[in-house]
C-alpha cells in the first residue's frame, strides 16, 4: 500500500469532516476580547524573561489591483496606488511605536510580508518600509534568518524580484490557486502560466532560498482531470513547499464569493476526490505530507524542522521559528508576545486614525490563562509534530497528564479504534491515516469549542 494510500481514507475523510479552527493560535481569535487593554501587551512585550526570545515581524499590506472572488482575507480593493504611501507612511510610525515596547537588540529572525498584496506598493514605498524596520529593530543575516513576502505574479516583474532580494528577502510565497482558465475567469484571477513561471525563475535567478506556491481546490469547474494538469503543470516549476488549500466558500461572511455560481462548486465527493489526487500526485514526487494543507521537499526548512520536533504554527501557517514572539504591523495584524495575543484595528480608517492620534492600533486580544498556556502547547504539538509525549507535559506543568485529561483522552478511543492515532499510557502519536485529520484530533483539547457557533471556521477535511 502506498502512503497516499495511507493517508488517504475517504471513509474516515468524510465520517470526521467538521467544522473547526485551522489553530494558527491557541485560543482561537474568536475569544479575543473588544476589553482588552493593551497595557497587558506593553507589560508582556518588556518582560525581562523574554530577552533571550527572537524576533518575528509580520506586516500586513491590504492592497489588491483586482479582487479574487474566492478570498477571505481583510483586503481593499483598488486600482489607485496613491493609496499605498500614507498607508506606508503609518506603518513607519507604527515601527516606532511598537519597537518603543521593546528590547530592540532582541534579533529578528524572522520577517513577513502579506496581504492583500505586498507587490501592490511601489519599489521606493518597499524600500522606505525596510530602511524603517531596520532602522527600529535588530535583523539578523540573510543565512541566519527568514525574510519571507506574498508575491501576487501579475504585480511582480524580474525586476520587482531582484528588488526584494537586494532589500533582503530571502524566501518568496506565489499565489497561482489553478492554471486552467475556466477556473481562472470564474474566480476572476487571470494568470497565466508563462507569468509564474517566469517570477520562479527570476527568484532562482537571485537565489532566493526558497520558493512556495499556493494551490486551491474546490474552486468552480474543477475536476480531478483538469486539476491534475495543474499539479503536473506546477511540479514541472519544482517549488520547495506547496500549499493546497481546500476552498472555504462563506458567503454570508465574504460578499465577493457570492460572485461566483455555487452550482459550478465541486460537489463534496468531487472534493474528496480532489484531495485524494493532490496527496497521491504531490507524495509521489517526492513531497513530505507535513500536515493540514501544506507538502515540502524533504530539504525544505519545514520538513527538517518536523523531523527535529521544532515546527510550530504561527497567524502565517507554519514557521519553523517556535521561540519567537511575533509583532504585527498594519490593519487587522496578530500579534502575540508571551502570553498575550493582541489584534490591531481591522477597518483601515479605525487604524489609521490610531496611528495618526500617536497610539498602538490594538483593538483586541487575550492575554492566556495557565489552563490556555497548557492547551496551546498540546494542541501545538498534535498540530506540529504529530504527538504528545505525556512526561514533557508533566515536567512543564506539574501534572499527571492521564488524569489531567482523562475525559479528552476518552473521546480519542474512537480515534484509536479507527485507527487514526495510537493511544499508550505515555504516549499519544498520529498515525499515518489520522495526518489529515489533525484538526479534529486537536479540537479534542479545546475547551472553548462548545461555547461557539463552528460555522464560521472552515470544514477541516
């Protein structure tokens, strides 16, 4: 049997199917509080127990030329680009404010731009963004660190390529979602494959160290067929990480998905399809399942760091950098220093005015208990590395695990029956046909999921 076959159930696929949080953070943002005083992020951010930590900086640039009907990230849509520089302009006095906060001689090892659309702003406008962070904070070399952006091919040229790289990313992630052009004109992203293919090869050009695409199914008109020749298509370009997202369609949540005919959707066995194709296509050439949507070469940072036990998943996916308190910059950005997670406004003229009043843009966040501190990292750990180690969680915490959670580890029997994970006295390890079911194993360990409506998370198969 074969791993794809492994891995791949479509009875257990389609019994565990749910609604449930991907657990980029632990709570999950939903129980962020409006109440939250961003007091309780100065205090987390100047504690003197984190200046050993790392640095990691995410900016986040809402702009897009043209809007995707299937997207559901806080983004503006708009062809003018005179609204990129008083937005730069904010980010720059945000860079200040928040390293006021902080030790800057803490070293960043890890940067990130995303969006919307980080290509949206002008060459200078990129430039006056990086003078300003490295002005503020600590930045560690291009072999020591990960400089990494959201390149959106139909706003980057060679030239824009070899821009970011001198500035001092080192790391590029493409959307391409699908090649075929019906699919392209339904979710109204024309992009054709001459154009990824020539930004990959301009970032090879300039040596970026990695390259990551991002591929989408259950998108309208897919079918197994015509998926399949993206994959084929995309793995001709050999990109060191893909991640294949299943399509989340909300439209109460997200109006521009009610652009798109909900009769042109795959069906939900079509879907099941879809994704039995991408794990068979992807592991057969190679690629490293690491878990949820995401497949790397076994060379990749990812999967070395899941072979060493130190992934760890941040607001980005996953990062390999466990260590480091993240910092948010820009409209709608999640921070999280210590214990504490702190979002920033996520209407552009509620930040904006924040920013030009001398203030933090924080509008919400948490700041954990012990009880959320001990489930975010089991709940890392499942998510990561595909086990827990019960005496680690005893010697961190000063707990006898099995009677700690002896009701979680009840409802894992019918995991263990299923034969999704196997289930010791000090030991709880995923199995190979329990991988792409890790979310549902996770959501055991979650105590807030009984307190909130799951329809507004994504199906986790």
């Amino acid at each position: 049997m074969s791993l794809a076959d492994t891995l791949f159930r479509p009875d257990l696929l389609a019994r565990y199917s749910a609604n449930g949080p991907r657990y980029t953070s632990y709570p999950t943002a939903p129980q962020f509080r409006d109440s939250f005083d961003p007091a309780d992020y100065r205090r987390a951010a100047a504690d003197p127990g984190a200046a050993s930590t790392d640095l990691s900086l995410y900016f986040h640039i809402p702009f897009c030329d043209t809007v995707c009907f299937y997207c559901g990230c806080n983004k503006v849509a708009t062809k003018n680009r005179a609204h990129a520089q008083p937005y730069v302009e904010r980010l720059t006095r945000e860079i200040a404010l928040q390293a006021a906060c902080f030790d800057t001689q803490r070293p960043v090892s890890q940067l990130h731009w995303g969006g919307g659309t980080p290509t949206f702003l002008s060459h200078d406008e990129m430039a006056e963004l990086m003078a300003a962070t490295r002005q503020h904070f600590t930045l560690l070399s291009d072999h020591e660190a990960e400089y990494s952006i959201e390149v959106d091919p139909r706003e980057a040229s060679p030239d824009t390529i070899a821009h970011l790289r001198r500035l001092g990313f080192n790391r590029l992630s493409l959307g391409v979602q699908d090649f075929d052009p019906r699919v392209q004109q339904a979710i109204n992203r024309i992009q054709p494959f001459e154009m990824t293919a020539s930004v990959m090869q301009a970032a090879r050009a300039v040596d970026f160290h990695s390259i990551g695409v991002d591929l989408i199914y259950g998108l309208p008109h897919q079918t197994v067929a015509s998926f399949s020749r993206t994959l084929d298509t995309m793995l001709e370009l050999a990109p060191d990480r893909l991640s294949v997202f299943a399509y989340a369609h909300m439209p109460q949540l997200f109006k521009m998905q009610r652009q798109m005919d909900p009769a042109t959707l795959p069906s939900p066995t079509e879907r099941l399809a879809l994704l039995q194709r991408i794990v068979e296509r992807l592991t057969e050439a190679g690629y490293v399942y690491i878990g949820m949507d995401h497949f790397a070469l076994p060379t990749d940072e990812l999967a070395r760091a899941q072979a060493r036990r130190t992934l760890h998943r941040n607001f980005q996916g996953y990062s390999t950098r466990a260590e480091c308190d993240l910092i948010g910059f820009g409209a709608s950005s999640i921070g999280k220093v210590g214990d504490v997670y702190a979002q920033n406004e996520k209407d552009l003229p509620a930040y904006a005015d924040a920013i030009d009043a001398g203030r933090l843009a924080i509008a919400r966040g948490i700041r954990l208990t012990a009880d959320d501190r001990l489930r975010r990292d089991i709940i890392t750990q499942i998510m990561c590395n595909l086990e827990l180690r019960f005496d680690e969680f005893e010697a961190a915490y000063g707990i006898h695990f099995t009677e700690a959670f002896a009701p979680e580890l009840e409802r894992l029997r019918s995991f263990e029956d299923d034969g999704l994970i196997s289930l010791g006295t000090r030991k709880l390890e995923v199995q190979t046909a329990g991988r792409m079911l890790v979310r549902n194993i996770a959501m055991v360990f979650d105590r807030y999921l009984g307190q909130q409506t799951l329809e507004r998370f994504s199906r986790t198969v």
